[in-house]
C-alpha cells in the first residue's frame, strides 16, 4: 500500500478546460488501480491529488485516463500527468499535449524514450505497435498535384486531425488579420479611387498601413544598384546567388560588347564574378488576371562583388537566347535610365516568382510537411526522435492546407494577382521539385556549392552556417543519447521506416537526388536530422520574414508584368515601366498578403524554446538546455554585429526563428 501524488495539467489555450468529469488509473509493473477522482480540468491548470493504492503497482508504466460526457463531447487539451510514488520513488512524468476526446481509453506511456528493441515489457511493444496502427488511418498521404510531394490527405482545415489544428488564439488571430488586411485594401482602393497611376511616386498612395522600419529603406534605396545587388546575399531570398566558374553559355555577347566581355573575364578571374540564373522561369506559361494577360520572363544577371563586399549588377539577359531572338538585348548600368531600371525590375520580378514557389513553398513549407506527415505515421510517441521532432512540427499541415485553400488553389490569392498564377505556379513547382537535392536542403553542402563560403558580407551564409553547427551538436547530444553504436541505428525498423516514408513515398522516389533511403551510421542519421529540424525553423525563417521587409514596397519586388519584355532600351518610357509594374488592385493585394504572412506571430515560439517536455530525465534536459545557451550566444553575436551595420540582418537571429513552419 502507498500514497501517490497525481498532478493533472491542462494547456493554456481556450478552450482547453472541460467540463467533462475524467477518469484515471495507474498502471505498474504489478498491477492497476483505478483512482477515485472526479476530476474537471480547468484551462491553464494544474491539479493536485493524494490517493492512497491499496496494492504494490510497481514501477509506474503507464497512466490510463477516459472522459466521460452525458450530453455534450467537451473537448479536453491535456498537456501532461506527473505521478510521484511512495516513499523514495522518483517523479513519473506523463506527457500528453493532445485533445482528449470521445469516452475511449487513452494510455499514456511513462516519458522516459525508448528504441523498438529496448521494450523489456511486453506492454510497451504492444503500445507502440497500436499507436502507429492508429496513427496511419488518422494521418494518410494525399497527391495535391502530381509530381509534387505528398501532402496530409485533408482537402480543408476542417479535415485536419484535431491535433495538428491550431489553437484558438493562433485561428482568431490569422482569421481576424485577413479580415483586417482585407478593410485595408479597401481603403486604399477608395482613396486611389480618382487619383492617377502613372509615375513611380503614385505608389506612394497605397505605402501606409502595417510595414517595417526596412520597408521604409526599401521605398528610399530600392533603385540602387548597391541595394539591388545585395538581396542576392541577404534579402527575401538569398538562394539563388552562386559564384561564376565560367562565363554562361546563355550569356551571348554579340559584337560591340569587346570591353563588357573583358570586365567579365577580369572579374571572373579575380573570382568576383556572380550570377543568378532564372532558366526555370523559361516555359513557364503567364496568367491572365480579370481578361488581361501577364508576362513572365527567365533574366540571367551578372554581379561583381567589389573589395568592400558590395555586389553591383554588371548586365541583365532578361530572356535566353532562342530560334527568334537569338541574340537578346543586354541591358547595361549604363543604359538609359528607365531601360535599366526595368530590366532590374523583371529580375525582381523573376526573384518573386522562385522566392515564393522554389524556396518558400517547396523547400520549407511541402518538405516539412512531409516530414511532418512521416513522423506521426511512422514514430510513435516513445520514439526519440519522435520526441526530437514534434514540437518543429507544430501547426504545419494547417497552414500548408490553408495554402492548398486559399494561396494557392484554384482562383486564389495566385491566381489574382501573380504572374505564374493560373497554373504556371504548379508547373513551376513541378520542375523545382525535379531539382530538388538532399545537398541543396543543407546549408554546409549548399553554400559551398554556390561558391559562398568566407564572403564578410554574405550574411545569411554565415548565420545560416552557424545556426546548423549549433544545431548539429544538439542533434547530436539527443542521438548519441540512445543510439549509442551505428549498428542501433541500422537495427531500429520504426527509424528505417520513417527514413523510407519520407524519401521514396512523401518526396516520391527522391533517392536520385541524394535523399537516404535508410539510415547506415549515427553521423548520417545526425545529419539528416540536423537537416530536418534546419529546414522546419531556421530556413524558413530566413524565407519567409524578409516579404515584410522587401515586398511592402511593390515595385521592389512586382508579383506580376503586365507588359512584354523590352526588346529595345531607347523605347523605355515612363508608361512603359507603370504599365510592367502590378497595377492598384495587384500592388494592394500583394501589400497586405505579404505583412499578412511575414509578421510576427502573436503565440511566435522561438527556436529551442517550446514549453512542452516530451523527453523525461535529466540527460535529454541537460541537452536541450545547452542548445538554448548556444542559442543565446548567437543572438548575442548577431546583436553586435548588426549595431555596426547600415542594413542589419535580423531573420536569423535566435529570437525571430519559429520552432515550426506556422505561417
């Protein structure tokens, strides 16, 4: 006979309380004893008990809990159960962060984390054995589009398992800031309502409303060309950018450019020459938005880096070379201009278009969710590495579905004010999803094979850099906990099973683009790893904050041309470029999309910061402790670096880093 302390929290969101009355039983070693409670969990609580166990249970396994309801299904959000035995016993702890929901009994498996071959009880097999058989009829793969990676099978948020739904207050807010976004193009349509929409500065009129201190440098600088050169490096999207081994076959200088041709050599020489190439863009049919047919183009640019780190643009191709035009025009600094001032457009315009599609949607947003998708139908909840990856996973599949709903589908936000809208932007996504490499998900590999390495002012390589050391050794730390020889790693099925559903089902057959298809050694599971928590929080990060910064002022970033692209510079007009940029509907809608989805988020978890505590014991703690000091050296890093700067780089900071894909 023994005393058991039983402590009951619930989560902190609305709606998270019932009024439901709970049931509970302990489950030892020896045997099981129903607990005389009658418990109503209250939000934000946590509840306290001393029962008295007429029997010897043992070493605690397991706690068993049902809800019982008369005429309503009182949904209760249970975060976890801690159970301290008689006398010397240690502290159980019980996590649950889960809806408990219907009257069927939920077990809830002691925290401490096990491999499938460490199950000394026979129990714990069958628990693990169950939950996954459970789990894979809740969470099942659906083709969104083919060719592109399987998505969770919910055709709306609706559809959604409960458990991947967002809380109240993260719905309330991205509902109420949509309605609010909306009201606010309205305005800024009533007040353009009578105004004209033909000179660079009639932007001005829609400039007002929610934006950022850099929004307001972009609005002032955006013509530069120091300023345009260094997006490649550190703006909304700083992937593109890769070193010049050679000079571009597209790149075709015709007669008359002897002395452009010997400035690229010099520079190529030197190793200073760079390119971004958006040879994916060719092909790629345009929308056609309220009757009227938008542009697309495939630019190639060429960029010296200067000795002081600035990255100046040497020539723009706006199209490749092909049967009618097989000597494009070249566009020049030293055009007139308004001819360059567009041809760098188009090329802000075709940064757009792969920002949003390649490197925000496909590389973060649809690869997180499959690993999201894999992890619940493949790790049961015992798993390490189920405990490793959870909480990088939160609210993922709402948003992507979200996006399936309203983003991207059919008469979407694309659709209405994006060049590649109207089905260019899925056959874009298709061909990114063809070139998509494990190596091109991992920065070390990536940034070395752009030729980004050692640049003082490449900041994003840097943080990017710095961020996978730290959180490679906390990846590390956790493995090493568990896995303690690589033969462990290759005898684990439920981690072989989830590396397979994640190469060749989810990212379908990926294993030609150098994805595993099973884990061999600690270091390349670590890896992996490393991979998969970099992509769900530091990527994206780096992705997806910089539209506030660099797309508030539209004709930085046009999401649509509305003309061709010019064939010749003497031509260029005033008209010419108004007419390219979006026009007052477009620029509104691309405004309020953007701050929509790059603010902060009011419930934001920073990186490493989660409160819930999947892992029980002090190692997996002690691990976790020492990535958020790591953590917080960098913040301090990055703090004392940007105060030296004219242009600080924020998005990697420690503190703007998301724990999951959540907007």
């Amino acid at each position: 006979m023994g005393r058991y302390r039983i402590r009951v929290a619930t989560g902190a969101s609305l709606f998270s309380g019932s009024h439901n009355r709970v049931q509970l039983w302990l489950v030892g070693a020896r045997g099981e004893a129903e607990l005389e409670l009658q418990l109503q969990p209250a939000r934000g609580q946590e509840e306290e008990f001393d029962r008295d166990v007429s029997e010897d249970l043992g070493p605690l396994h397991f706690v068993k809990l049902r809800k019982h309801h008369s005429l309503v299904d009182d949904a209760w959000f249970c975060d976890r159960i801690t159970v301290q035995g008689p006398g010397a016993c240690a502290e159980a702890a019980f996590p649950c962060y889960r809806w408990v929901q219907g009257e069927g009994v939920l077990s809830l498996p002691e925290g401490t984390a096990r491999l499938a071959g460490d199950n000394a009880l026979d129990m714990f097999q069958k628990h693990r054995e169950k939950e996954l058989k459970e789990r894979q009829q809740i969470y099942r793969w659906a083709t969104w589009k083919e060719g592109l990676p399987l998505t969770i099978a919910a055709g709306t948020k609706d559809d959604l398992p409960p458990n991947m739904r967002f809380h109240e207050e993260k719905r309330r807010d991205f509902e109420w800031t949509m309605k609010a976004g909306a009201l606010e193009m309205v305005l800024k349509r009533v007040y353009t309502f009578l105004s004209s929409w033909d000179r660079l500065e009639d932007f001005d009129q829609i400039f007002w409303g929610q934006k950022s201190a850099l929004a307001e440098k972009v609005h002032q600088r955006w013509q530069d060309d120091e300023f345009f050169g260094y997006q490649f490096l550190n703006g909304a999207n700083p992937m593109l950018l890769r070193r010049s081994t050679s000079l571009p076959s597209r790149l075709v200088l015709p007669t008359g450019m002897e002395e452009l041709r010997a400035q690229l050599e010099k520079e190529l020489e030197n190793s200073s020459l760079f390119e971004a190439d958006f040879i994916l863009l060719d092909g790629i049919p345009a929308n056609v938005i309220r009757g009227e047919k938008q542009y697309l183009a495939a630019p190639l640019i060429m960029l010296k880096m200067e000795p002081n780190g600035k990255l100046l643009p040497m020539v723009i191709q706006i199209q490749p070379p092909n049967p009618s035009s097989p000597t494009p025009p070249l566009f020049l600094p030293s055009d007139p201009p308004l001819a360059w001032l567009l041809a760098k457009s188009w090329v802000r315009n075709s940064d757009f278009q792969l920002h949003q599609l390649q490197y925000h949607l496909l590389n973060t947003h649809l690869v997180a969710e499959v690993i999201a998708v894999a992890t619940m139908r493949c790790l049961p909840g015992l798993h390490p590495v189920f405990k490793l990856l959870i909480p990088h996973i939160r609210y993922t599949m709402e948003i992507n579905t979200r996006a399936r709903t309203q983003l991207i589908s059919e008469g979407g936000i694309f659709d209405k004010a994006v060049s590649t809208g109207g089905g260019g932007h899925v056959q874009l996504v298709r061909q990114a999803m063809a070139q998509l490499t494990y190596c091109s998900l991992c920065p070390p590999d990536d940034l070395a094979d752009r030729g980004l390495l050692g640049i003082p002012s490449a900041l994003y390589a840097h943080d990017a850099l710095r961020l996978w050391e730290i959180i490679a050794r906390y990846v590390e730390g956790i493995v090493h906990l568990f896995y303690h020889r690589d033969d462990t790693v290759r005898g684990d099925p439920e981690l072989q099973a989830w590396c397979r559903e994640i190469t060749e089902v989810g990212l379908c057959q990926a294993q030609d683009r150098g994805f595993p298809v099973s884990f061999q050694s600690q270091n390349q599971l670590c890896h992996f790893l490393t991979m998969c928590v970099f992509t769900c929080t530091a990527q994206h990060a780096a992705i997806n904050q910089g539209q506030l910064d660099w797309y508030a002022w539209v004709p930085n970033a046009p999401c649509t041309m509305r003309m061709p692209p010019p064939t010749t510079k003497e031509d260029v007009t005033m008209a010419t470029v108004m007419g390219s940029l979006p026009d007052v509907r477009q620029a509104c809608l691309q405004m309020t999309i953007t701050w929509h989805l790059g603010r902060r988020q009011p419930d934001m978890v920073p990186l490493g910061h989660h409160k819930e505590k999947y892992f029980s014991g002090p190692k997996a703690k002690a691990v976790l402790n020492q990535f958020q000091t790591d953590l917080e050296n960098l913040e301090k890093e990055i703090t004392a670096r940007n105060e030296q700067l004219d242009l600080p780089y924020e998005y990697l900071k420690p503190s703007h880093i998301e724990n999951s894909v959540t907007i």
